[in-house]
C-alpha cells in the first residue's frame, strides 16, 4: 500500500529509487493519472508526471479546472490524484518539499511553517481531491490496468472544525463524512468508502 497521498504532496520522491525505476511513457503517466478524475473531467484536466530523470513535470497542460499527479512508480502499489486547481500551491509545495528531501513528519512540521509565513496560499472555498488506489496485486504497471481499485475524496476546507460543519471527527461506518485536521489551514473532509469487493 503506497503512503497516503493526503501527505502529497504526499510521499512522492526518492533519488536512488528513481534511479533503479523504469519511467513509464508520458501517454501512460497520462492515462494512469486521469484515473481519479470524475469523466466528465479527464480529457481535459492538466497532467503532472516525471521526465526521464523522476523529476515532476507538466505532462500536458489542460483547459478545466482539474489537476491531476501520476502514479509514482518508484512506490508499491498504485495511487493516482486529482483535485482543483486552487489547491495546486499547497500541491506544488509539497512537492517542492520532497524533491528537497523532506519525508514524513519533517516534511509536516516544514509545511506548516511555510503556511504561517504565508509561502503559499489554501483555497478560501471549499476544494476537491479524489485519490484513486490499489494495492500492487491488483495494478498492472505493463499494461496500465487497475483492477477493483479504491476511490476516494477529500474536501479542503481551511480552518473548518466539527462545530462548523457538524461533522464528527471520525467515521462510524464506512463512507460516512468526517473531519480531519480541523481548525487548520489543511483541515478537510474525508470521504472513505469501502475497498470493493475482490472478483
């Protein structure tokens, strides 16, 4: 199971990992990442992926309000995101973060001081990510194909709390709406529903 992608920019960059890992095409990054896109959304969402040396570049510039990072092929499993625009400098800065080499809770810890000191802006209304995974048995890297794989969605809300919304601040059952990090610039709320049945 690959790290969660709400740590994205979520967990996505190791050198010498890159280093010992073949790079799908960029067609094939294309198509992995538009995977946790709503349809009526993926033929024209923007694309980030890696060149040739893991480094993140922009795939294909699209024309919607939708962005969307490709699989990391240097982690297990796949996982695949989307989310709007307006997150994309919280996104990038993640990214900025782990191509410095920050991991884990150093790369938290930085993040939310950059945020006090305003290095980068959260959207002031509400904002979407959906993540798309599977756990490597059920990801064909070859051919592109994700069997029975797990979508679920985010919803950025800065500085919401359970008393704002009315959510609790855990799920009871699965797929019900929660709230994570409430009263922080990166509160959210999650919407997990169960993994799918294996066929």
């Amino acid at each position: 199971m690959k790290p969660s992608i709400l740590l994205l920019p979520f967990c996505l960059f190791v050198a010498p990992a890159i280093a010992q890992t073949v790079i799908p095409a960029p067609d094939m990054q294309v198509k992995l990442a538009v995977m946790a896109a709503p349809a009526d959304k993926k033929d024209a969402a923007t694309v980030i992926g890696f060149d040739s040396e893991g480094k993140y570049v922009t795939l294909r510039k699209g024309t919607n309000d939708l962005v969307c990072l490709t699989d990391d092929p240097t982690q297990k499993g796949f996982s695949a995101a989307c989310y709007h625009e307006s997150l994309e400098p919280f996104m990038a800065w993640g990214r900025t973060l782990k191509m410095a080499g920050k991991k884990g809770n150093d790369m938290n810890e930085q993040r939310d001081k950059d945020a006090k000191a305003r290095k980068f802006k959260m959207p002031k209304q509400p904002a979407t990510l959906f993540v798309f995974s599977a756990p490597a048995a059920r990801f064909d890297a070859t051919e592109g194909i994700v069997t029975n794989g797990n979508l679920r969605y985010v919803v950025y809300i800065a500085n919401a709390t359970a008393e704002s919304t009315g959510l609790p601040t855990k799920a009871e059952i699965p797929g019900m709406p929660w709230i994570m990090d409430g009263g922080t610039y990166r509160a959210h709320i999650m919407i997990t529903p169960p993994p799918p049945a294996a066929k």
